[in-house]
C-alpha cells in the first residue's frame, strides 16, 4: 500500500481525463438521459394525485437525486479493466510495485471529478425548473453518506469480477451489459422500487442492484421505515462481502492464469 | 565472487495453445471438444549473468526471448526450472523485487498518452517511493544524457518514436533499477536515434553499475552494447559466449578485397584462396581466418596491388546461417 503512489495516480489520471472533457460531459449526459426520461414519464403520470404514494414533486425530487447517485456510482472503469488484460497493457501495470487495482480505482475518482463538474450544476438547474419536494432531513442526509460510499463500492465491486473473467473469456463485457440491463430494472430506475409489481420487487430487495443506486435515493428522500432502513444497510454490506470476496478470488485465478499463458 | 545478478536453471514454458483445422465443421467440432497442443517456447534454458554485465539476447522471431524475459520480470510463471533475480524468484512478484527492476519494452508505452511526459515521470517517481530531492537529481541525469530537456512538457502523443523511446527509457530507470531487461528498445528508430541510445545506454550502465539483458533484432545494437551474447533459437540455447567466438565458430574465414591495376587479367593467386566476386581490376577473396597474413603477404608481394582490406564476413550473413540451419 503507498497512498503518496496512489493520489499521484489520480492526479494524473484526472490531467488525462481533462485533455477530453467534453468526451466526458457527453457520456455524463447520456447516462443522465433514462432517468431523466422516467422523472417525466413518472412526474405527468402523478399529475395533481399521488401514484403509489408519491406526488409529482417526490418524483421529481427522488429521480433527481436518482441521476447524481447514478453518476457517483456508476463504474465507467469496469469497460475498461477488460481492454487492458486483452491489448497487454495489463503487463506494465504488473511490472509495478502497486498493485493494479489502484490504477482502477484512481480512473474511478478522477471519473467521478470530471463527471460532478457537469452533472452538479446540471441537476441544480433541473430542480430550479422542475420544483422537487425533498423532504430531506439532517438525519437522513446522514445517513445518505455511508449508503452512498457503499453503494458505490458494491456497484464497482460487482462489476469488477464481471470485467476481470476477461481473462478467461474475450467477452466479458456482455455480462456488463447484463449487469447495466438487471439495474435499469431492478435498481430504481425505471420506477421506485416500492412501485415495481409483486415477484418483481421481491427480486429487487433480494438481489444486490437496488443497493448500488435506489436504496441511497430511498434513504434521502426518506421513503423508508428504520426497519426497512437497516434491513438495506446490512443488504449492502453483505452484498459488498460477497463482491469483495469474487473479486478477490477471481483476480487471483485470472493472474495465475495470465502468468500460464501469456498476455 | 559475487553473487550473480541473474541466475537462470533448466527454464522451460510450455503453452498448451489451442489448435483447430479451418472450416465451419472443424469450428464446430472444437466447440465440443476443443484440441490442444503443446508448444515449448523455451526448453531448459540456462546461464548466469554477473552484476554490471550487459548482455545481448538474440534469435529469430518466435525462438522464445520474450517468453524468457517475461519469466525473469514475473510476468509469467516457468513451466520447469528455476530462476533469481537479485535473489529473488521473479514470480513471485513480490514489491522488493518489482521495484529493483526495470522492464522496457520498444513495442509497448507505459508513458501516459496525452499529458507531458513529466506528469508521467512524477507519478512512477510516487509509485516507486523515490525521495523527491533524489527524483529530481536522477530525472536531470537522465534528462541530460539523453539531451531532451525539450520533450518534457509537451503531450506524449506529439512526439515522434525516439522521442518516445527516449521517455520509456527514463520512466524505466527513474527509480534506480538494478536490473534492466530491454525488449527491443530500437525497434523502428533511425539511425542516429539508435546512436544516441546506444551511447546513453553504454554511458549509463558504466556510471551505474545496472545489469542489462537486452534483445535486438539489430545486430549493431548488439555489437556496440554487449561484450556477450546469449542466442537462442526454437527455444533452446545454442551460445553463450563473446561475440567475435560467434563470428569465428560460424565463420572462420576472412574476406580479403583487392584492387589491381589495369591489364592484370587472371592473376595467379596462392592455393586455399577463394574467389568470390571479380570485376575489372576488383577482387574479392575468401581465406581461412589463420592463413589470413600469410596469403595478404604473399598477394602484396606478388601482385601488382592498388588497395586492399582485410574483412570479417559480415555479422547479419552469420547470424542468417544459425537461424536458416537451427544449429552452429
């Protein structure tokens, strides 16, 4: 471990990303763009009424934190740790004393940087337009932090020992694409997960996606009961165990089998 | 005596590769049971490098010096054998040991692409835990030997390949390596560029004391650089010696070239000459290497003689003999 090593990564990780950063506000807008279409669809659909509870401001307030948890979760880096192991570049990384995982991790915050100078104001924008009803509290917005930081490493946890069976296979990244599939469903998405029909919403508080995005927004916009509350707490750490635990596994069997056969 | 620097004992690696006829049947067939075959890349390699040494690695495309250099930087584990480096079991690619080596490669760039190449210089300076004052006094060293103090603050992607070359080789010797393994380093370069590293490389190595393993396709690189040399071919190893012993081995003549002034039409020449070219009044001769001075003597004695040199049979004509027989 070297943390002096690992900031100068991000610090040039960050100089890179900035070379480009209207690649970057565009990707940012895209990603904006599904939740930005369901805060309309869900926010005319609500009208003067509530639709399963919730009024046309709620909606507007639950998607709009909706579009900054996606963001500070979404882990652009597991497209890309499946380009190293498969053009080579994979080789320079081992030959450091740092192990290859901060080089990951310093792509994902200097990420999230460039996106939150775009994405920040945008939202901030889009709720001097749109008019969100938070009900937001001290006490949820404490408790917002942790979920958050969880989510986020759940999220990137999740999709890092999908990108690493590029070892195995050169294409992995359909299982990302199944994985983005199975969160636009399950993770809050297309509707609050209180709203998703019965089987539906039992698969989504089982499965790990609504604890990479819905369940924070959940816990900000105070949708949930205590009980609810640490119920998903303990969902999320016990989901980033096991995702910690395939990652780990997983990198060791894709490292030895790297060294057998080459890269 | 010193303990070596690189140790190497009976290193194999087999790749089970897999294998399939072309074909849409063929295509499925291995679908449902897939065929192997088994390729020695490297077949019981040995040899022994003391510190300080630089030494050349040379052989045809394929005949398993990557694969040998990958193993001894950790990249890949042996299939059979055994091999330390400064002690260590490279595989094992422990931190000690990654941060006393260095691995540049002429075909693959660690430096970051669209940012200075300083900015990529401080964060390996980070990566590799080099105290700040020591960082700056090796980065001018290197800077200063290699003459391009210019390059430092304009993006990657803007330089030319020496350029670049130039930048991998001081982002691999930042954190003082004490063993270098150079794959290449002159791939594509012109020629002067080449001189220059060549220069830098022989300069660097006397002030530092680093041991180089290098492989080149260029056998001046060769030449120039490495006292010894280490060839490799189908994986095994067929010398390990100096160069000038490979060049006698191969080739134990001498080229003798003549000139002789006009009308000398069919000279007499000694027994055990060759001819091998004749054009007007130019000839060119093969002798063997001990009869050399002997025959030159005799020609000058007896020949009307303008001009003549003695020669070695050029190093690519030699080299092109191991790899087109596979044996010396």
């Amino acid at each position: 471990m070297n943390p002096r090593g690992g900031w100068a990564l991000i610090q040039s990780t960050w100089l890179s990303w900035l070379q480009y950063r209207s690649f970057f506000f565009l990707l940012a807008f895209m990603w904006m763009i599904p939740p930005l279409i369901y805060l309309l669809v869900w926010s005319t659909a609500a009208g003067g009424q509530t639709v399963g509870g919730l009024s046309r401001g709620e909606f507007v307030a639950y998607y709009l934190t909706l579009i900054l948890v996606n963001q500070l979760t979404y882990a652009q880096t597991n497209w890309t740790v499946g380009d190293l192991i498969r053009e080579g570049r994979m080789n320079t990384l081992l030959l450091r004393p740092l192990a290859p995982l901060y080089d990951t991790l310093a792509s994902e915050l200097a990420g999230k940087i460039v996106y939150m100078i775009f994405i920040i104001p945008a939202v901030a924008l889009l709720a001097l337009l749109l008019k969100p009803e938070w009900h937001a509290t001290w006490g949820t917005g404490l408790l917002f932090v942790p979920t958050l930081l969880l989510a986020w490493a759940l999220r990137f946890f999740w999709g890092y020992w999908l990108a690493l069976l590029a070892f195995w296979s050169t294409r992995a990244d359909g299982l990302l694409a199944l994985q983005d599939a199975l969160i636009f469903l399950l993770a809050g998405m297309v509707a609050p997960v209180a709203l998703l029909p019965g089987p539906m919403q039992s698969a989504a508080i089982l499965l790990p996606f609504r604890y990479m995005i819905g369940f924070p927004v959940e816990v900000l916009t105070g949708q949930l009961s205590a009980g609810e509350l640490w119920l998903g707490f303990a969902a999320q750490v016990v989901w980033l165990l096991v995702a910690l635990t395939l990652s780990a596994a997983v990198w060791r069997g894709g490292i030895r089998r790297y060294a057998a056969i080459g890269g | 005596m010193t303990e070596p620097s690189i140790f190497v004992r009976d290193l194999t690696k087999t790749y089970h590769v897999p294998q399939r006829d072309p074909g849409l049947r063929a295509s499925l067939r291995s679908l449902v049971r897939p065929s192997h075959l088994d390729v020695d890349a490297v077949r019981s390699v040995s040899f022994t490098i003391q510190p300080g040494e630089m030494v050349g690695f040379i052989g045809p495309n394929g005949a398993g010096k990557t694969t040998t250099l990958k193993m001894l930087s950790g990249l890949l584990f042996p299939t059979r054998g055994e091999a330390h480096v400064l002690g260590y079991v490279p595989w094992r690619r422990q931190a000690g040991y990654l941060r006393q080596i260095s691995m540049v490669l002429g075909n693959k760039s660690q430096m970051l692409w669209d940012i200075p190449p300083l900015d990529t210089f401080r964060v390996l300076g980070e990566i590799y835990s080099v105290p700040p004052a020591d960082f700056q006094r090796t980065l001018d060293e290197l800077v200063a030997l290699l003459e391009m103090e210019a390059l430092l603050t304009r993006p990657v992607r803007n330089l030319s390949l020496g350029e670049r070359m130039k930048c991998e080789l001081v982002a691999g010797l930042l954190h003082h390596p004490r063993v270098l393994f150079l794959d290449e380093p002159t791939l594509g370069l012109d020629v002067s560029v080449q001189a220059r590293l060549r220069r830098f490389l022989v300069e660097y190595n006397r002030r530092s004391g680093i041991t180089v393993l290098l492989t080149s396709h260029y056998m001046a690189d060769v030449a120039a650089l490495c006292p010894r040399l280490l060839l490799i071919h189908q994986g095994a190893l067929l010398y390990d010696g100096e160069l000038n012993g490979l060049a006698r081995r191969l080739a134990p003549f001498k080229l003798i070239r003549l000139s002789l002034g006009e009308g000398v039409d069919g000279p007499a020449l000694p027994a055990g000459v060759e001819t091998i070219t004749r054009e007007d009044g130019s000839l060119t001769l093969r002798v063997g290497r001990d009869a050399a001075s002997a025959i030159t003597a005799q020609l000058l004695n007896t020949l009307p003689v303008l001009d003549l040199t003695v020669e070695d049979p050029p190093l690519e004509a030699v080299i092109d003999q191991i790899y087109q027989e596979g044996t010396l």
